[in-house]
C-alpha cells in the first residue's frame, strides 16, 4: 500500500451504498415499465422484462443480506456486481427496444461509479463489457409496438448513431471521472499529510508546557531534600559516617534543581524571546540543520530600514525549511537564501546551483504527487512525489505568503524559491506583555 495514499480505504464502496443506488436503479425500471406499458401503451414483452426485475431485486436482497452495510468490498467484488448492473441492463433494453431505447444511456452508470471509486484496470473491464452490450443491444433486440400499432424500430443509420454517442460518453465518463477522482484523492492525501505535520509539531509545543509543569510540581520536594541533605551534613556524628554521600547527594540535587530551573523556564522562553525572531536569526534557524552536508549554505538580510521580526511558528519554519531542504538535496555546492524588505513587503529568496526543475513539471509545481527534479539525476524509482513542496506551500500559504517557485534566467542554471509577505501580516503589531509579566515586572520595582 501507498504510505501516502491516505485514501486507499474509504475508496472502496460500501456495501449499503451499492444496495441504496440499486434500490432506486429498480424503482425507476419498474416505474418506466409501468408508465410505458399502461399510460403509454408500448407493446413490449412486459412479463420476461418484470422478470428481468425482479432477479435484480433478489439479488439486491441477497447482498443485504449476506454481508453489512457498513462493509467495504474488494474492487474485484465491486466489479462484479456492477458488471451485474450492465448485464441487466442489456437484457432489459434488449426486451425494451435496444439501442433505441433512451435509457440505453444508463448504461453509463456502472461505468462513471468504477471510475471515480476504481482502479483504471476494474474501469477498464466494466467499459469493455458496457461498450460490448451496447453493440450486443444494437444488432439483437425485440422491437417495440407503440400505441398506433406501429413498429418502432429506427433505421441502421439512427442506430448507428446511439451506439457511437453511447461509446464515447461511456469513454468521456471514464477517463475524466477517473481522473478527477484521482487528483481529489491526490489533494486529499496532501492535505491529510500537512495536518499530521502540523499536528506533530503541536504536540511538540505542548510538551514545553508539560515539562514546566512537571518542574514546577518537582521543585519544592527537591527544595525539601535539599534543606534534609544541608542539615545532616552539618551534624558530626552523620558527616563523619557519610560525608561523601552527602556531598555527593547535595551536588546530585543542586544539578536536578538547575534542570529543572531549564526546563520551567523553557515555556516562558518560548513566549518571550523566542515566539517574536528577527529576520536574520530566522534565516539562521532555516539554514542551520543543513550546514553538516557538503552545500555551501549562505544566509544574508539586507534592507533599507530596521530588520522586521516575525511570529515565530511551527508553520512558518517547517515551510522554509522544507524549501531550504529541497534546495541542498538538488544543489551542486551552493544554496544562497537571502532576505529583503521594504516599508510593505518582506521578501525570502532561496536559490541553488542545481540543474532545476524539468520543463514538464515547471507548470505544476506545488501540486501534491508529482515528479520533481530528482528524475534530472536520479532513477525514476527515487524520484519524488512532490509532497514536500506541496505541504511546504499550504503552510506558507496560511501565514499569508505569496510562493513563487521557478527556475533562474539563463546563463544561470538552478532552482529559485520566493516567498513573499505583506509586512504587516509577517511582522504583526507588538502585543502587550501578559498580565502577569507585568505583575512580575511592578514587584520588582518596588522591591
């Protein structure tokens, strides 16, 4: 199974979903049996076409039966049953008039269920079967006698002309259903995939708070054993017995108290000077995982006025690192990620030397699933899906920012990535301190 095809279950129907649509399929035979023998007055061969029906019905009843509603099939046994469908159909409308018949195109049906919840191979043999009943309905079929006694039976030509409408809306329903359905399940796997990103690095920022709680709640018992190992060492009779394991125990404690001093510090730290970053010191943090390779990595802010500062967030980072990783994987020695800005518009620009993007896939970049450009030095087996610049450009995207991905103008060859804010969306307004730093702050002074 596809590790990023998220989808690959839910695409399978249910079995109540199948029972549901053919419940209606022979409501509406029966009602255009009724209405075209008894309004209409169309001579047809009403017992064998009830009988048709009616084994419809049975079988419908069996599936019911036989397996849950809530069950998900086998594509095989899915095509089956709607392989099922189309041979009902064509011994119905081989009853009713054939190709003639106007609900000759329902013969579509199975055909456009397969593609939009099958693979091509299953959609492929229901096409097959359906465009081989529609020629079979076409040569053999019992005409119909309409109210005036007159034979409704068209000539060749009119007949022909069914059978190639049906053909190719049965091709027209198959290929653009199914690829429509692909690309939605595509968008929705991506999608799927940033949500667990985002999700992971949630729980990461939530586990600061966890840590400064934990080292709150440690701190006084620790601050308890401390006092307990200050007194007996200073008692002579206990120093003289276990001097060593005291002093051993005291340094022990005063080195878990330093932890957790880090550790109940990290939450604040987190709010303060870490959750508002100027522009250079994030540039750094993009380019710092990436320095141990063997990719000159250089990092530069320049602009007219003082450097802006961003929020700093899971989002923003994951996005720019993505991008950045992307950029050393495809590089020959150099990755240049540069910063600009002006009094409306922060700019961030990464660049390589590699060979950049293939031409076919220049249009589609920043679509989840498709090749990138390690097909212009790798196998085609370890070429990549195009996730990562994908997920890169859905969280950029929610900051506000504008991805533009391409490649440099000739005689430069490589890879450039610019990513574009309005400054008041990349550097929000300062926000007022909380109330209790400013608590904090006031007892201070007047202490």
């Amino acid at each position: 199974m596809d590790p990023f095809d998220f989808g690959q279950e839910a695409r399978r129907l249910r079995v109540g979903t199948l029972v549901r649509l053919r419940w209606i399929a022979a409501a509406g035979q029966i009602a255009a049996l009724l209405v075209a023998a008894f309004a209409l007055h169309i001579a047809f061969p009403l017992g064998w076409a009830a009988l048709c029906i009616a084994l419809l019905l049975a079988f419908n009843a069996f599936l019911r039966l036989r397996f849950p509603p809530a069950k998900r099939l086998e594509e095989k046994a899915t095509t089956y049953i709607l392989a099922v469908d189309i041979a009902q159909l064509a011994v119905l409308l081989y009853l009713t008039g054939g190709i003639a018949n106007p609900f000759a195109m329902l013969l579509l049906a199975p055909t456009m269920i397969s593609a939009v919840s099958q693979t091509w191979v299953e959609t492929a043999k229901l096409l097959t079967l359906a465009i081989a009943c529609a020629c079979a309905v076409t040569i053999w079929r019992i005409p119909m006698r309409l109210s005036d006694g007159a034979l409704f039976d068209p000539p060749a030509i009119e007949l022909g002309g069914f059978l190639l409408a049906i053909v190719v809306s049965a091709v027209f329903v198959a290929v653009y259903g199914g690829q429509v359905a692909k690309e939605a399940r595509q968008l929705a796997g991506a999608l799927a995939a940033t949500e667990m990103i985002l999700a992971r690095a949630q729980h990461l920022s939530q586990l600061d708070g966890l840590a400064a709680a934990a080292a709150h709640e440690f701190g006084t018992p620790l601050a308890t054993l401390t006092v307990i190992v200050h007194e007996l060492a200073h008692q002579p009779e206990v120093a003289a017995l276990c001097g060593d394991d005291l002093s051993l125990a005291a340094q022990e404690l005063s080195r878990c108290r330093a932890i957790l001093g880090q550790l109940s510090t990290a939450n604040r730290l987190a709010r303060e000077p870490f959750d508002r970053v100027e522009l250079e010191a994030l540039l750094e943090e993009v380019a710092a995982p990436h320095r141990l390779q063997d990719i000159d990595i250089v990092a530069s802010a320049q602009g007219a006025e003082p450097p802006p500062q961003c929020a700093r967030n899971p989002a923003l980072l994951y996005g720019l690192r993505n991008l950045a990783e992307n950029a050393v994987a495809f590089a020959e020695g150099r990755v240049t990620i540069k910063a600009s800005w002006r009094r409306d518009r922060v700019e961030i620009c990464i660049e390589d030397d590699g060979p950049g993007f293939p031409a076919a896939v220049l249009q589609r970049l920043g679509e989840p699933y498709i090749s990138d450009r390690a097909a212009a030095r790798h196998s085609e087996a370890e070429a990549g899906l195009g996730l990562g610049l994908f997920i890169a450009k859905a969280l950029l995207e929610r900051t506000g920012a504008e991805l533009t991905i391409g490649n440099l103008p000739w005689p430069h060859h490589g890879a450039r990535a610019l990513v574009a804010w309005p400054r008041e969306l990349f550097e929000p307004g300062e926000r007022s301190a909380p109330a209790d730093d400013k608590l904090s702050a006031l007892s201070v002074g007047s202490a």
